[in-house]
C-alpha cells in the first residue's frame, strides 16, 4: 500500500497486485511446508485451520481498524 501512496507512475497501479498475489501464494506454500515441518503431518488439519481462523479474523477487522486510523 506504501508503494501505491507514493509512487504516481502508472506501471505502479497493476504491478502491485500481481506481485501481492504472487507473494501470498509463495508464502502460502512455504508455510505449508513449514508446518508439516513443525508439527508434522498429524497436526498439519489442526494447525493449518487455527492458521485459517485468524486470517479471517484479521480481513474481517481491517476496514474497522483502517476507519479508525484515518
């Protein structure tokens, strides 16, 4: 969001979206592998929803959060 509040380039308006999407499922993969590696497989329903819960949480409470911070 920072790169789109300072940059007035046009390339910047598309670029962030596409690159936003393609870190989140890098990371989504990542954090898979990395949960397999800590808890192991038999956790990985428990952890990966608990993971899930508060994901939704926080999309959920960020347009509250944002009117509150402007």
């Amino acid at each position: 969001m920072l790169a789109l509040w300072l940059s007035n380039n046009v390339w910047v308006t598309p670029f962030y979206p596409i690159m936003t999407g393609k870190l989140s499922a890098i990371e989504c993969t990542l954090a898979t592998a990395q949960c397999v590696q800590l808890f192991g497989p038999a956790q990985l329903e428990k952890v990966r929803s608990a993971i899930q819960v508060r994901t939704i949480l926080a999309s959920g409470a960020s347009p509250f959060i944002m009117n509150r911070a402007t």
